[in-house]
C-alpha cells in the first residue's frame, strides 16, 4: 500500500467516525482532527493528493481537505500582506 493510499484509508476513516453527526459536523470535525492531530508532511502529502485529484476521498474527507487547503491559503496570503 503506498503512502497516498495510506493517508487516504485514514483520512476516511476518521470521516467515517465523524459521520453520524451530520454533514456539517462531521466535514468540520474531520478537518480538526486532521489539522490538530496529523504531522504536517501528513497534511501536505493528502492536501498534494488532493491537488491531484483526490482518488478514493470519500465527500466528507474531500470537502473537509478542501477547507484546510482554503485555510492553508488565506494563512499565506495573510502573511504575504504583513
């Protein structure tokens, strides 16, 4: 199993355990997780992953990478201004 794949089982599974509490929590809930819990190189080898096309996110995961890289973003321009 490569490292993609690997982050990808764990991403979903972490969307799997927060589904039962609805779209917005569980999309709101995983993104916490994985921006407290993941080690960075984690978080920027599923974020590339996403870039790339995110094979094999489920929506929930997907949509919650989708507002960390938005984050990530802002975070950067926001430092670029100052």
């Amino acid at each position: 199993m490569s490292l993609d794949n690997k982050l990808v089982y764990m991403a979903n599974q972490i969307g799997k355990f927060f589904a039962s509490q609805g779209q917005e929590q569980a999309v709101a809930g995983t993104a916490d997780h994985i921006r407290k819990f993941w080690d960075p190189r984690m978080r920027a080898a599923i974020l590339a992953h996403l870039k790339e096309g995110g094979a094999g996110l489920d929506p929930i995961v997907r949509t919650a990478l989708e507002q960390l890289a938005g984050a990530k973003t802002e975070a950067t321009e926001h430092k670029a201004r100052t």
